[in-house]
C-alpha cells in the first residue's frame, strides 16, 4: 500500500492485502485520452469543484468527461464513513464550503448541461447531513441553468429527522440512494449504514412528490447470490422505485473488499429481465454501469417509459435501446 492510500484510507491499513484478480475483456477500458476530456477536467479544476468520477475511481470516466459529462461531489472530499467497498477519502472532513452551490450551478450554465448529477460524501458530522447544503445547489442550478434536469445521489442522512425533507422540498427531478448490496452483506460491505433505513428513504422520497423519479442501485460480485439480489428488487419495488441500476464490483485497493467473482453479461441480461418484470420503469445492468453512467439518456428514457405506461403501452423500442448498451 502506498503512502497516499494510507492517507485515503487509514482505517483500512491494518488489514490484509486482498489480491486484485485480473479484469476479465468485457470490462477493460481505454485510458481517457480525448480533448473533451481535458477540456472537462480542466473545468472542475477552475472551478474548484471534486467529482466522484475521480474520487471513486470510476471505469468510465474516460467516455462520460469526452462528452462533457461529470458527476459532481459535494460536501468536501472526505467521507465520514468508511465502506470496504468506496476508494473515497475517509477521515475528518471539510469544511463546508458556502460558495460550492455558486460554483455548480455556474459549471451546469458553461457546459450548457442537460442534466446534471449531483453527489456527496457522507457527513455525520453535520446536523442535517448536508441536506441544506443539497438544497442550495438544487437552487442554485435552477437559477443559473433553468433548462438542466437535476439529479442527487444523496447519503441515508442517517435518520436525521427532517434533513431528508429538506432535500425533497427542493425538487431533484431524479432522487437517487443507493442500497449498494444486498442486506445480509451490509455489516462487512457497508458498515456505517442500514438497509431497512435506505429503503425508507426511498419510499419517503416517492411519498412526498409522487410525480418525483426515485433511483437506487446495487454492486454484484461481492459473494451476494441472485436470489438476494431478487429479493433487493421486491424491496425496492415495494417502495415503489422506478429505477434500478446494477453494476459490478471492482476494488479500488488490495484493502478493500475482495471481488467475488466477476458476472457474466448474460447474467447481467437476466437481472435486467427479470428487474423489468418486476415493474421498474427503466434498468440498467451492465458490468460497468454505475450510478450516473448514462444518467442523461437514461433520464429521458425514464420520462418516456413513464409517459408510455401511463398511456397502457410497452416501451419495446427503450428495453432494445437499454439492451444494446
């Protein structure tokens, strides 16, 4: 382990080294070379706004930033939680920065963006959670780029009473929270968090704005079988979620957690199947989809299916399009 991963993750240098398996070719990337990607880079640094596409190590970083496309992440870039699973900075945390919600908006009005995904660090630190701190940058983005579609991965503000309401009155077209694995996992996955205290998040969101698009999403590869997997689904339809992503694991660090197992794309394809007969409005299942992979498209897909069942008819042409990915 190197000296800068002990920085990034202290908490986890006591443990043993997991070894990293090589990537099977369904997963491999190229290395993000194009000029819109230095061009977007060079943005966020002028800007001095954090990305969780850096932050987090995501594999697609190079085809989402070629097309002007970047998640921000809020909050500051240190994590008060500690995942097995997250390449985030863990730590004491930043302090709150009051013209961070300035800056984003001014990054969605440069870019001309259509959409926009806004994320953060955990911050059990703060009162609300940084609930407040959400609402500003919604704010702010509707203000300086009324024409871009907001939507916030947000943390479980830990069952913060009326932080997640703060949020809600701010009107995110797409609310998004993760459950990140099946619950069985949770104590040695994410440790800090509790499944049934997500899934009410997500059924508070769609509770207080039933017009509202809810999103969750899950890793597979970390030793979850597919009827868990099955039964996260229920869950999450039962909490009336309209869109569900499924990606594989991959680890970030010998010190994080060991992947399981690298899926399939024709087990993937079956999640998708089977997720769509369950009553999702859209899903993604692909080896590398990630939260806000996509998350453009993939919100005028969600508008469409909408407006396709609401009408009794069967969006075919978006279940190909989604397949094709």
């Amino acid at each position: 382990m190197t000296t800068t991963e002990k920085l990034r993750h202290p908490e986890k240098a006591h443990r043993p080294d997991n070894p990293q398996p090589k990537k099977p070719s369904w997963i491999r990337v190229r290395a993000p070379i194009s000029k819109e990607y230095r061009d977007t880079r060079k943005l966020m640094r002028e800007l001095d706004l954090v990305t969780v596409c850096e932050e987090a190590a995501c594999p697609n970083i190079g085809e989402c930033w070629s097309k002007g496309h970047a998640t921000v992440m809020i909050l500051g870039s240190v994590c008060t939680r500690a995942c097995a699973f997250c390449n985030v900075a863990t730590g004491r945390p930043d302090k709150l920065d009051p013209h961070e919600p300035e800056r984003i908006g001014k990054m969605a009005a440069d870019l001309g963006l259509n959409h926009m995904v806004v994320t953060s660090v955990d911050r059990d630190d703060l009162d609300d959670g940084g609930a407040q701190h959400f609402a500003d940058v919604i704010h702010s983005i509707r203000m300086q780029s009324p024409g871009t579609t907001i939507e916030v991965l947000t943390p479980d503000f830990k069952g913060m009473r009326g932080a997640p309401e703060l949020v809600f009155e701010a009107r995110p077209d797409v609310f998004n929270h993760n459950l990140e694995t099946v619950p069985r996992l949770y104590p040695s996955i994410r440790p800090g968090a509790r499944y049934f205290t997500s899934l009410q998040l997500l059924a508070a969101a769609k509770a207080d704005d039933p017009a509202q698009f809810t999103k969750s999403g899950i890793m597979v590869g970390l030793g979850e079988s597919a009827d868990e997997v099955y039964q996260v689904m229920d869950d999450l339809r039962a909490a009336d979620v309209d869109f569900l992503t499924i990606g594989q694991y991959l680890q970030p660090t010998p010190k994080h957690a060991a992947v399981d197992r690298f899926v399939t794309p024709d087990e993937f394809a079956a999640y998708e199947k089977v997720a769509r007969g369950k009553g999702f409005l859209m899903v993604s299942a692909t080896p590398l989809t990630r939260s806000s992979y996509h998350a453009g498209e993939d919100f005028e897909k969600l508008r469409a299916a909408r407006v396709a069942r609401l009408a009794g008819e069967e969006p075919v042409d978006l279940v190909s399009m989604a397949s094709a990915r």
